[in-house]
C-alpha cells in the first residue's frame, strides 16, 4: 500500500466527516460522495431519518472530535450548544434520585449539548475549509470498480440524483463506506461474487419519540438535563430531558422489545412522561413550556455487527465504518462515538503502514476496529437484552449477558446509596465513565469492586448475583469473573490511561 493519491468517503454524515478529516492526513486526494443535497445552514436532512432525534457525543468520541477539530466544542458553544460544566443533572431509576450528585462526572468532560444537525453543519464547515477535500453531492454509488482478478476495489460507479441515469466511474485507491445503516455494501459485494459472513445480529425491536419545546427567556437558568433509566423487568421505559441550542428543550421516551413503542399522540405522550421514575421532575418542566410541534416517532427492529474480519480474501482499497459495519441501539449513544473510534484506528493503521507496509492490510484494520468496539457493542447488548422479546442470533454467541446484568443491577444499587447517603460518588462516577467508552469493561467488572457491592442485606439484587457467580471464596472471585466475562483485546491507550490516573486522583480528594 504505497499510492495513496485519492480515498473516496461514501457518505457526508457524522461518520463520514471524521473519516474524511482523518484520510486528510494521509491522502493527496479525499473526494465525499453523499446522496443528499447539503444545507447551506444546520438543518436536519432527509438522507438522515433520526437526525430529528437527540445525539451525544460520549466523552471518549468527544477526546478524538477535538483532536481532528480542535476547538469544535467551543465553537458549538457559541453558536447556543449547552455546555455540560456545572449544568444540573438528575437522574432516577428504581433505587431513587439524585441532584446534582452526579454532575461531578458529567462535568469533567466539558461536552456541549447541541441537535445533530448543528454538530454536523459545525464538522463539515471544518471539512470543506481543507483545501484537498471535495464534495460531490446529490450523487448515489451504485457498485464497486474490481480488478480483474478481485483482490482489489478500484472505485466506484455513481450516478446523479434526479437526473439522467447515467453511470460514471471515479477511480480511487481507497474506498471507505460510511453511509450508515442505508449502506449497500453487502448488495456491493455480493455483485462482483464476494460473500459475506453472517452478522451478529441484535433483533431489538426498539421504538422512540421524541417532542421538542420553546423555553421561555424568563426560565433560563432554571433547566438542566434528566434521566429517567429504563426497569424493562417492570416494563417502565426509559426518559430524558434536555437542552440544545436555540433555548430548545426536548423529551424522549424509549423503550425495546416491540411492546407498545412510546406514542407520537401529544396527549398520550404527555401521559406516559408521568409513567416514567423522574416523572415529577420532567413533567414540572414540560409543563411550563411551549410545544413546538407534536411528538415524532423513531422504530429500529434490529442492530447488526458485520465480521468482515473474518473473510479470507477481503478485498484491498475497501474499509467500512460506522453504522454500515456495526449498528447500535441510539439510546446508548454510542453510535458517532463509535465511528470516532473507527476512524481514529483507521488512521493509526495507515500511520504504521505508511512505514511498515504489511500485507492484507485491511484485513487488518478491520480486525483492530472489531477489538476496539467490543466493549460498546457487548455493553449496549447486555442492557438491551433485558427487555422481553430482544434476542441475540447469529455465529456466536454473547459470553457473560446474566451475570453482567446481575452485576450492573447491584453495582447501581450500592452506587445510588453512597451517593445519597456517603456522598460518596466513586462508584456512580465508575459506572458514568465505562459507559462513556473511558473505563474499559476489565476495571469495571473486577474482584475487588465484587466483593466491594456484595454487601446488601440479603437483597433480592444480591441474592441473585450470587447465584450467578456460584462461588462465595473472594479469593476466586476475579478467576470466575475472568470464566464469565469476554477477554476485551484492547490496544493500551495511553492519552486514557492518562485520563483516568487524573480522574482517580480527583475522586480520591
């Protein structure tokens, strides 16, 4: 892999961006072929059905946004984003509520709250600035260039939207797929004779809404953000409300399984906020606000994890990231986070190729990518896999589901009553920073902590962990901890590590 003249990036969405930002470095040329027409101002597109719907930028996504767009946050800022530092934070599930207890965590990474349609205006202003980045729009792929034995993609066949059917051929020595869940990669492969392993597939069935309102000038200082954790053992969905520019307020409402998605009826959806575990505090501010328009709807029947890794001859000059190579359940928030990582690993491989060339190096890429998003995808699947009707197919199968559930439900338990009790928020802020992508699964899942929360009474929560773990020796606790729970293959990270050492210490004071 020596010419690295020009790298095509199917798609102009969040992934797409960070993609082409990183490609940047590394190619003469990057060319974005995206299917919409791009708005001239931050707008929701049609191409993007859930950009209605609230997106976050988890703090391990925030850590690489601000490497390849230094700045971005404070430019969101002063373009109306909320910033996260010493904003109101409540949170309430079935151990209780809590204040501000938790705005420790959420503060250490200053994340401004924005809609997805400012953060994507914001990244591609930035992208279209570099001199060597194009953009071709209203334009659709509609195959892949091959080389004539096809051990390599050459480019790609598009076609105008709206226009005459014409096909045109851009070649390139690199094509990068990140259209998101609309990818016709498969179809792609499939059509010049390359099949593809099945897919790990989630079938959630998860649906929600989503309604947004005017916040009156006279109340401004007044909103923070809630959440209202999901108990699907209950069937009580989950809730949020927060803040985004413009002095716009939104709620959500979510649930999984395929029973009874949240209602887009305004009045039905005003009734199940008051089913939700903040449904006093939401409610209390919804009611002093002015819909902007009625509740909308968003449904998902299933989230895919592709193994491409696991193809003997994946062709050269072809990588996929984002939600074309793995899907997530949005209300984890994973999804932009995740093809931050995805792109930031890409770009490590072609740092060390560019010195180091090594055969199969997609192959390659592909099998890091895989190793980096474990834990987001394990982690979403354990929570989603609590709802009735969510199951898990495919090749293989999830190691550790009931006992991490088992776990996490008591972890939050001891978390929630030293927090309100100790004023002790060590373990609140350890569950915030794994599911923040910051704290891989191994620190959180350990003997030590196990031992730490096994400590309740007898509770229901601690009966039932203990009979998932079989054993009451806390000497083999982390052996049997190592038995259950999948061996996260992490590159050591040393900006995280970093990170959390100054974390640790600060809980520590």
């Amino acid at each position: 892999m020596t010419d690295m003249k020009k790298a095509i990036v199917i798609g102009a969405g969040i992934a797409g961006l960070i993609t082409a930002r990183m490609l940047s470095d590394y190619y003469e040329e990057v060319c974005i072929i995206e299917r919409d027409e791009l708005p001239a101002e931050p707008s929701n597109r049609q191409g993007v059905p859930q950009s209605f719907h609230p997106h976050r930028v988890l703090p391990r996504g925030g850590l690489i946004l601000e490497q390849y767009f230094p700045g971005y946050n404070d430019e969101l800022i002063a373009l109306g984003a909320i910033p996260s530092q010493n904003e109101k934070f409540v949170i309430a599930n079935r151990y209780g509520t809590l204040v501000n207890k938790a705005n420790a965590a959420a503060s250490s990474f200053n994340i401004a709250s924005c809609s997805r349609a400012l953060l994507e205006w914001v990244l591609r202003q930035r992208v279209q600035s570099i001199d060597h980045v194009s953009f071709l729009t209203s334009t659709e792929v509609t195959g892949l260039m091959v080389s004539e034995d096809r051990h390599s993609i050459t480019g790609v066949y598009t076609k105008k939207r709206g226009r005459d059917h014409r096909i045109e051929m851009l070649a390139a020595d690199m094509v990068i797929d990140a259209a998101g869940r609309s990818s016709k990669l498969i179809r792609w492969l499939d059509e010049i004779g390359i099949p593809v392993p099945e897919p790990e597939v989630l079938k959630v069935s998860l649906g929600y809404s989503t309604r947004y309102y005017n916040i009156p000038s006279s109340i401004q200082n007044e909103w923070g953000t809630v959440i209202a954790e999901s108990d699907p053992e209950q069937g009580i969905r989950a809730g949020m409300f927060w803040r985004i520019e413009n002095d716009i307020a939104g709620v959500l409402l979510f649930n999984a399984g395929g029973n009874e998605y949240p209602s887009t009826d305004p009045d039905e959806f005003q009734k199940q906020i008051k089913q939700l575990f903040a449904s006093h505090e939401i409610a209390a501010l919804v009611d002093q606000l002015e819909p902007l328009q009625g509740p909308r709807g968003y449904r998902i029947s299933e989230s895919v994890r592709q193994h491409f890794e696991l193809m003997e001859h994946w062709p050269s000059g072809l990588l996929v990231l984002g939600d074309a190579f793995c899907s997530f359940d949005p209300i984890h928030g994973q999804g932009m986070t995740v093809a931050a990582i995805e792109a930031e690993t890409i770009g490590k491989c072609l740092e060390a190729q560019r010195v180091h060339p090594e055969p199969q190096f997609e192959r390659q890429v592909l099998l890091r990518m895989q190793q980096e998003i474990e834990p987001a995808w394990w982690l979403s699947s354990v929570a989603d896999l609590r709802w009735q009707g969510v199951e898990h197919v495919g090749p293989s199968r999830l190691k550790g589901v009931t006992f991490a559930q088992k776990y996490i439900n008591l972890f939050v338990k001891q978390a929630m009553k030293k927090s309100s009790q100790e004023n002790n928020n060590r373990l609140f802020f350890m569950n915030f920073l794994m599911n923040a992508l910051i704290l891989p699964p191994s620190e959180f899942f350990k003997g030590d902590i196990l031992n730490l929360i096994l400590n309740d009474n007898g509770s229901k929560e601690e009966l039932e962990l203990r009979a998932e773990l079989g054993i009451e020796d806390p000497e083999l606790f982390q052996q049997r901890i190592d038995e259950i729970i999948p061996s996260f293959q992490l590159e050591p990270d040393g900006r995280i590590q970093k990170m959390l050492d100054s974390l640790r210490l600060a809980m520590s004071k």
